[in-house]
C-alpha cells in the first residue's frame, strides 16, 4: 500500500471519530426544505383558495371564522387529499444531480361539526364549531448522486461520489374549536382556537431521514476499503402550542362582502431526538442525541373581498395574504454549535446571515351555481368553480458570486396555480364537493442544495373531496 493510500486512511479514520464525537453533521450536502401551508376545503380550494370573503361552509373556522354566522344549520364536513409533487432538478456546477423528484401521499384534509344557536342577545346568530385541520405538510423525497473533489499536498486530488437518499415526512394539524358571533346585521366576528398538542393527535410529528453511501479516490484511483456510509435519522415528536385565527365579515351590501383574518404568531415546544451511524472501511460509530427545542411559526394577516351577481347565480372573489417567514425560528439551546443554536427554519442559518421576506398570496376565483328558479324545489342543485392564484414560497433567494452562493436578499421563489372544482348539493341535506389544482414553479429552490447554478422546476398536483351533512 502506498504512502498515500496509507496517509488517506489514516484521515478519513479520524474525521470519522471526529465526526461520530461531535455528532456533527457528516453529508456534504445540507438539503432545506420549509413545510408546505395546507388549504382547507374542496369548494374554497375549486375557487383557488379565494375565500375570506365568502367563508359560508363548514370550513370557515380556517380561513375566516367570522363567516360561521352565515351556518344556519347544524352540519359535519369530511375533506380528504390526494397529492403528487415533482422536482426536476438542473445544475451547472453539479449535472450528477440533475433529475426528477417524486413524492405522492394522502390523507385528511379537514373534518368538522359545526351547531348554531339560535336564541341569544338581541337576536343575533351565534354558531359554535370543532374542527381537525391540517395546517402544514412536510413530506419530500430525494434519491440523487452527488461528487466532489479536494486537493492534496504534492499535486495529488481527493475526490468521493456519494448516493444521497433524503426523506422527509409528517405533518402538524390542530384541534380547533371556533365561535362566530353575529355583532351587527352587517358585521360577524370570530376567532378560532388552535390547540398543536401531540396528546391529542398523535400524529403530530415529523421527521427527516438521510443515507449517504460514499467511495473515496486519489487521483482517480479507487481502493476498496475507503468505502464510507453516513446514516442520519432526525425525529421531531411531543409537539405542542397554542395560537388563535381572528376573523371579521363584513357585509357592505346585500351583495358585497369584505373579509379580513390574522393567525397568531406561537412557540411550540418539540422533542427533538437525532440518531447518526457511521461505518465503513476506515471505521464505524454510532452517537445519538435527544433534547427540547423551540419553534417559532410565523403570523399570516389577508383580506378579501366578494361580490354575488343579481341572479344569484355567480359569484368572484380576491384575497390577499400576507406570511411572516422570518419569524421561522427554530431555538435549540442545547446545540453544541454556537452558531446553530438559533436558525432560520427556512435556510436552516443563523437569522442574520440570510434575509427572509415575507410573502405576498393573491388569489382569484369563481363560482357559478346552476339554479333554476322555475322550480321551488330543486333536489339536485350543481356548481362549477375555477380559480387562479400566485403563490410563494419562502427563500434567501442566495445569489451566484465567484465563491459560490453569497448572501441572499431574501426574495421569496415565484408560484403560480390554477383549480377547478365541481359540486352538488343533494335535495338539501348532502354537498359532495370535488377539487383539482395544479401549482408550479419555474427557477425555485436554490436554498434547497446551495450549489451555485442550481434550481429546480416544481410541479404539484392535489386532488380534494369533500362531503358535507346538514341537519
């Protein structure tokens, strides 16, 4: 064996140790990924999400819970999804990790039961509901190769090629129960109480699986024990929190509406436990850790507004929301890297060395309900819907320089999606509501890799159904 077979050997023993000592991150490649904000509802989902002011259906706790007092009768709702998410990947600096990306999974989307009393204070419609709804998605998945090299005393280049298998998965839903009160005859309000307790719904948790397989080489040459194999499971459990939605409709006409709503800005605690495993030709270790962190998700403040034609007929709608993605904070006092013992949920940095700005939803939709008025009773009463919306996401929007990716300006990455929907409400008892949208983005995700020259093209598709039972 050579000196320099010898003299590699020795170093990638010890880096191991080190490693596996420090439990510091081993992959070369740090893969972000922010959750996805969940919509609630096949028909406000139809009309691209455009709801605020309209909020007359079971979902209204979610996007406006002062539209509860337009329920006039008791009811329960189920919504279930269907997802497909694509990434396809293109680089300049790293073409080994050009490819597509999928991931499909389903699930609930929201479920509630809503009551109104009718007899209170001047006569004015107060409507009590409880609702499960699944606020953030985290899953994704990524199987790619990766290489890299690194030069040595005396002329000599190291390099490795590595395959990265990345999972992430899980999701946060909430316990909500929801009150609207009827303050005028044109003004509602309401307010939503989110409860994130794990207790209650056990599926509150998340987490992040990594398997890195990397060979070394020295000028080309490979030797078969310098195999390597980083192995990292990232557990996020015990979650817990507490946040309300506040919202207001108003009524300017008897066809006008304008909606307003804000989520709170809420803390939840959350056992973070983390699992790495190192082996390979040079050596192997094991090193776990487990402690308490603090997360920071952000507020979100939109107002909407919608008009109903004469003929009762068509309706249009707008909203627009705003989200405060720096707020994103994840606080992990015990971490033994100073720099990391606060980060951007988002670009997984220290808060001052990336810019996150907030992002700017707009959204617009349709609905057209085929009523017949030659007819007193109409047991089959059917709808379409469409909508079209821009739809960002958060990002440090990082730069190409000479050295790679510098600072970013912290630019949100451009998305756009289009919905259609359909509906029918049975002899006025049963609603049975059907959802498509389609959402994309061109040029997206630089933060996800941090390579210089990379983005990717994202394709997501969701299929929402929905029932609804009135009493």
């Amino acid at each position: 064996m050579s000196k320099v077979w010898l003299l590699l050997r020795c170093s990638i023993g010890i880096l191991m140790l080190i490693l596996i000592a420090s439990g510091v991150h081993a992959q070369s490649v740090d893969i972000m990924s922010s959750p996805n904000v969940v919509g609630s509802g096949a028909r406000a989902l139809g009309m691209g999400g455009a709801f605020i002011a309209i909020a007359d259906d079971a979902t209204a706790a979610s996007w406006n819970p002062g539209g509860l007092t337009q329920l006039e009768r008791p009811e329960i709702s189920l919504v279930y999804d269907f997802k497909w998410n694509s990434e396809r990947f293109s680089s300049r600096s790293h073409r080994e990790i050009e490819g597509t990306y999928n991931v499909s999974f389903n699930g609930f989307n929201y479920a509630s039961g809503v009551y109104p009393i009718q007899r209170t204070i001047a006569g004015r419609n107060l409507v009590l509901s409880l609702n499960y709804q699944r606020q953030y998605d985290f899953d994704r998945k990524l199987n790619f190769h990766y290489r890299d090299v690194l030069g040595l005393t005396g002329g000599n280049v190291a390099g490795f090629r590595s395959t990265i298998k990345y999972r992430q998965q899980g999701q946060l839903s909430s316990l909500s129960p929801a009150i609207g009160f009827e303050l005028t005859q044109r003004l509602s309000l309401g307010v939503t109480f989110n409860i994130w307790d794990e207790s209650l719904l056990p599926e509150n948790e998340w987490e992040i699986q990594l398997d890195e397989r990397r060979v070394f080489n020295i000028n080309g040459a490979m030797n078969p024990w310098s195999w390597t194999r980083f192995s990292m499971q990232e557990k996020y459990t015990g979650f817990r929190g507490f946040n309300i939605t506040v919202g207001a409709l108003y009524r300017a006409t008897e066809r006008l509406q304008f909606g307003m709503v804000y989520h709170s800005k809420f803390t939840a605690s959350v056992n973070y436990e983390r699992r790495v495993h190192i082996w390979g030709g040079a050596g192997n270790g094991f090193v776990t850790g487990r402690r308490s962190q603090e997360i920071v998700f952000p507020s979100a403040i939109g107002f909407g507004a919608s008009y109903r034609f004469p003929n009762d007929k068509l309706i249009i709608a707008m909203d627009v929301t705003r989200r405060e993605w720096d707020q994103f904070i994840i606080h992990d006092p015990d971490n033994r890297q100073i720099n990391r013992r606060r980060i951007s949920g988002v670009t997984g940095l220290p808060p001052d060395q990336n810019d996150v700005d907030p992002v700017y939803t707009v959204r617009f939709g349709v609905e057209y309900v085929f009523v017949n008025k030659k007819k007193a009773i109409q047991n089959l009463l059917p709808s379409v819907r469409a909508g079209a919306f821009y739809d960002p996401e958060p990002a440090s929007n990082r730069s190409d320089n000479f050295f790679g990716l510098g600072r970013g300006d912290g630019k949100p990455d451009d998305y756009f999606g289009i919905s259609l929907g359909a509906g029918v409400l049975i002899k006025n008892r049963v609603n049975i509501d059907l959802a498509y949208v389609y959402r994309w983005g061109d040029g997206v995700r630089r933060d996800t890799f941090g390579f210089s020259g990379t983005s990717a093209e994202v394709e997501q598709h969701t299929v929402y159904i929905s029932t609804v039972v009135y009493f």
